[in-house]
C-alpha cells in the first residue's frame, strides 16, 4: 500500500475505533516517555489509592471530550526517574515552581505566614 493510502487507511481506522486509538496511543506515549507499561502505570495507580499522590484527590471520570481523565506521570526531568502520578493542578504547580523543593518551602513558608 502507497504512503498516502496508508496514512488515509490509518486515519478512517481510527475515526472508527476511537477507543482503540486512543488506547494505542496511551500505550505509545507512556513507553516513550516514561518506559512504563499500562500494567505498571495501573500498579502505580493502585499503589496511591486511585489518587493524586499530593492533593489526595481522585481524577475526574470524564472530559468534555468524553475521555477519561488520568494522572500525569510525575518525573525528574534530570533523572528521568519517576516519582509518583499527579493531577493536573499539582503537576503545573510543581513545574511552575521548577521541580524546587526549596521554592516550594518558601511558597509554603509564605501562605503559612500570610493565610487567617
């Protein structure tokens, strides 16, 4: 088959099996990045009692989009080594804060200080 009936092949395939896709794709993404499998990612999961490993929250069931919502895979971006699953609020704050354990002291220090 031709590269551009390729490409359109795999395009039809997944506007007809979505969940699928996404599915591939997730296991995709999660090897590449993190060199996790979705067995280990579930593990991991399970190991935090289906929560964020900071806020204690749980993920949300569904987008807008109908996905479902899971938790980012939190990593030293020196290492590479993961650290735990985070939601999406505490991923961006802790990368906000560059991955910083003393900025996040002082960012604590303050709204201890400034918090009634």
């Amino acid at each position: 088959m031709c590269a551009p009936c390729m490409a359109e092949y795999r395009k039809s395939w997944r506007l007809k099996h979505p969940e699928k896709a996404a599915e591939a794709k997730r296991k995709h993404n999660l090897k590449k990045n993190y060199g996790l499998t979705i067995s280990e990612y579930d593990a991991l999961f399970a190991r935090q009692g289906y929560k964020c490993a900071i806020c204690d929250r749980k993920p949300e069931t569904r987008t807008r989009q109908g996905r479902k919502l899971r938790l980012a895979v939190d990593h030293c971006h020196e290492t590479g080594q993961i650290r735990g699953l985070l939601c999406a609020d505490c991923n961006r704050a802790i990368g906000q804060l560059g991955d910083s354990a003393e900025r996040i002291e002082k960012a604590l220090a303050y709204l201890s200080k400034t918090t009634t």
